[in-house]
C-alpha cells in the first residue's frame, strides 16, 4: 500500500513536470498567438534588453510555439517613456520597463520598483511571490487595465557617477543628477536637482554638462553606456536601490484572452526571467567592476555620513509624504514595511551574519 501510495503521489507530481511537454504537443492543432512587446531599453541592450528577449524565448519554447512575442527596443514602436500608456491602451500587448518610471501616473508603482534604504532583492522576492505584494501590485494596475509581472531584476545598483569627488553634504548642492523614483525626490531635497531620461541620453548629457552626475543600474550596464568616459568617480553607496524590478506589463484585455495553459506558460516564463536577470547580473557586475577599475583606472567612493544620513533623513521625508497624499500608496506601503520587518530579523543573523563573518576571517 505505502508503495502504491507512493507511485500514486509521484505520477501527480510527474504530470507537473510534463506539462510544458504536453502543451508542445497539442500545439500544432491550435493557432498562434502573436503578441508586441514595447520595451524602455535599446534594442538587445545588455541584460535588460537581452533580458526582454530571453523572456519572449521562454514563452514560445513553453508554449511549444502556440505563443510568439515580438520583442521591440525603445523608440521602435513607442518613445522608451511611454510603455505603460502604449500598453494600457493596447498599442502592443506587452511592455518591459520599471514601475518607478510612471510615479506621475500612479503613484504607488515606485513600491514595485525600488525603495531607498527598503528591502534588498531576495527580500523583495519573497514579498512580491509569497508576502501580498503581487496581489497589490495586480489590483493597482488593473485600473489601468494593465497586469503587471516581475520579469528581472538587477539586483543592488550604485549610487551613481560624479564628475566631483563627494567630501560632505554641501558638495552636493546644485548638482545635476539623472535619478528616478523616490530616490530622486529623496535626492531633491538635500539640494540636488534630478532628472529622468533614457538611457540613450545619459552620456551625452554627462559629456555636454547637462548633467552633473548619474545613476544607471550598475557596473555592467554602465560600462556598456561608457559612462566612465565621461564621469570619473564611481560611488558605491548603496542606498537608492536595494533591489530593482523589472516589470512586465500585459494589456488586460490581451490577459483575460488567453487560455488558462497559456497564462501559466507567462508566469512561468516570468519567474525565470527574473531569477536568470538576477543571476547574471551577479557575474557580469563583478567582471564589469574589475574592468572599469584595473583598466580604465574608475575611482570608487563612499558618501561621506553627512550624505548618507541627509539621504536617509530625506528618503523617509519622501515616502511619508506619498503615503499621507494617496490611498494606495499607504495600502502598498504599509504591506511592503510589514513585510521588511518580518524578515530582516533572519536576514541580519542569516546574510549579513555571514558576509561579516566572512569579511573578518580574510574569507
């Protein structure tokens, strides 16, 4: 009996496992469905616009081909800052982008992105998949007839390039940064003026003056712009993204059409996408640092503590500021905080337990 419960349990678990086979062979029999993804990203662009494609790879290849999505770079279709309205509208039926891009449209979208001094990527992780936070990020976005994925993540990204060094607080008044998000309006009140614009802009802004300074991702996409060109202090404090998603966003009514099998197919396909981003920012990055710094002589820096704690200070400003002014920015913060004080207890004795300790053996 125990063996044949035991056979029975398995041949359920099996059928798990075979049934992105199983679409592969019923799919002949059952029409193609074609969709357009507009992405903020420069075509093919390293990781993110690699990412976007690899995402449509894993959809046809679930799919067994009875899905097909046309990956489109920034300005193909729609300017790289107008992914969400195109989508929402149905102008394409997917877009790849980050939430915090469209805070002057809905002012809760930058919880889903990235929050300055927040939860770091696994922790950011665990509240999307298992702590409410994509039951809220759906809700929000549904008004917008849109349904959103964490389809990437670029992990912790630094704080920035400086064509100054930063030796206190007042270094930074009336510099130019490029920085989106909470972060920028955090950066807005200690003196400094912030922009967004895409990454197509940002290093001739930083060569012609228009800018001061920038905040890309981090060392491999950075790199891959040649900021270090034109910037020549790197700074390592990280502060303003913890953790950065990447969002998919799919068209609702494009949504509701599909067929339960090809639902899954997305959500799966999503899941890889983000761990794969995730994972191979990891290594990039690392080879990327050692680049720019034993070959093109990059000069790291740290905020001083008069910068980190004005930052700090400010980005709480910020975010308190947004929630007292919208009801849903409070909803999705107050899950967000209550999850982060959930789980930083384990993640200090657990993660940050383990990097001191290895740091202090010379490991």
């Amino acid at each position: 009996m125990q063996r044949r419960n035991f056979l029975k349990t398995l041949g359920a678990g099996a059928a798990g496992v075979a049934a992105a086979p199983f679409v592969a062979t019923t799919a002949k029999a059952q029409e193609t469905i074609t969709w357009d993804m507009v992405t903020s990203w420069p075509r093919n662009f390293p990781a993110l616009g690699t990412g976007a494609n690899e995402f449509a790879q894993r959809v046809e290849a679930l799919s067994g081909g009875r899905m097909r999505i046309r990956v489109h770079g920034a300005g193909e279709l729609v300017p790289a800052m107008e992914v969400f309205d195109a989508v929402a509208a149905g102008t394409a039926e997917m877009g790849h982008s980050a939430a915090y891009y469209w805070r002057g449209k809905v002012a809760a979208s930058q919880f889903f992105t990235a929050v300055p001094f927040g939860m770091n990527t696994t922790e950011t992780n665990a509240w999307l998949y298992h702590g409410g936070g994509q039951e809220l990020w759906d809700e929000i976005y549904a008004k917008h007839n849109l349904k959103p994925f964490a389809v990437g993540n670029t992990g912790t990204q630094m704080a920035g390039w400086f064509k100054k060094e930063i030796n206190s607080l007042s270094d930074m008044q009336g510099i130019r940064l490029r920085l989106p998000g909470l972060a920028g309006e955090a950066m807005n009140r200690i003196g400094v003026t912030t922009v967004n614009m895409p990454a197509s802009e940002i290093f001739t802004s930083l060569q012609t003056g228009v800018l001061d300074a920038a905040d890309w991702v981090g060392p491999y996409n950075d790199m891959a712009l040649g900021l270090y060109q034109v910037a020549y202090y790197y700074y390592t404090s990280v502060w303003n993204e913890p953790s950065a998603v990447l969002e998919g966003t799919v068209n609702l009514d494009a949504w509701n059409a599909l067929p339960d099998d090809l639902k899954a197919v997305v959500r799966e396909a999503a899941k890889a996408s983000n761990l794969a981003m995730i994972s191979e920012f990891a290594y990039r990055n690392a080879q990327a640092l050692e680049t720019l710094v034993d070959e093109h002589g990059v000069q790291l820096r740290t905020f001083p503590e008069d910068v980190m704690q004005a930052l700090y200070d400010a980005s709480m400003e910020v975010v308190q500021a947004q929630v007292d002014s919208d009801p849903d920015s409070k909803k999705v913060y107050d899950s967000y905080v209550a999850f982060q004080q959930l789980v930083r207890p384990f993640s200090d004795v657990g993660e940050y337990s383990y990097l001191k300790g290895r740091e202090a053996v010379g490991a």
